[in-house]
C-alpha cells in the first residue's frame, strides 16, 4: 500500500491571517480535515510545514493540539524529499506554488 504524504502550511492555511496579526486564530475546516486524514485514511502521513521555520511550525501544532494528528513537522525550506518522502499533496494558502505532486490552494474569503 501506497503511503500519501499530505503536507499543510500554517499561516493562512492552518491558522487564518487576519490583516497585520499573523495568528488569527485555528481555521477550523481545515483542522477538522486533518483530524480525518489522521483518523480514517489507512495510507497518508500527515505533515505541517512553515516557511517561518520548524520551530515556529512545532510551537502552533503544540499551541492546537495538532500534535495527536501530525506525523511530522517541518520547515518548508528544511524539508528533505530524499529522506522524508516526496509530498503527494499540499495544501497552502498561496495562488502561485509548487511544493508537491499536488497543490491546492486554500480559500480563505
């Protein structure tokens, strides 16, 4: 069986951006996505990564309790597809990135 790796970003995916505040607080359909990936899809790792970097990524899965559901936890830059695997589908705030096979974009509005 086929493990999917299924990465999240934090800012404006995980946790919504609201103007100048960058924690505008859990985005509640998207953790409630995690928690389903985790709980009921046999074949995926889930990860959280952040281009603020590991630490910061590490302090919010803490802050939510995400850590029940995450696999890994990984800066965007520090993310090793030669160890860690190569991501199958990313979810992320961004119109215009490539991180994994494939890219969705999160609507925030």
């Amino acid at each position: 069986m086929k493990q999917i790796i299924i990465a999240f970003d934090i800012d404006g995916t995980i946790l919504n951006n609201e103007g100048a505040q960058r924690d505008g607080g859990v985005n509640l359909p998207v953790l409630q996505m995690i928690e389903l990936m985790a709980k009921k899809i046999k074949n995926s790792r889930v990860i959280v990564w952040s281009g603020g970097g590991k630490d910061y990524a590490e302090q919010i899965v803490r802050k939510y309790g995400l850590d029940r559901w995450v696999d890994g936890v990984y800066s965007k830059q520090g993310y090793d597809e030669e160890t860690d695997g190569k991501v199958d589908i990313a979810f992320d705030d961004q119109h215009e990135f490539s991180l994994a096979d494939k890219n969705l974009i999160v609507r925030m509005k």
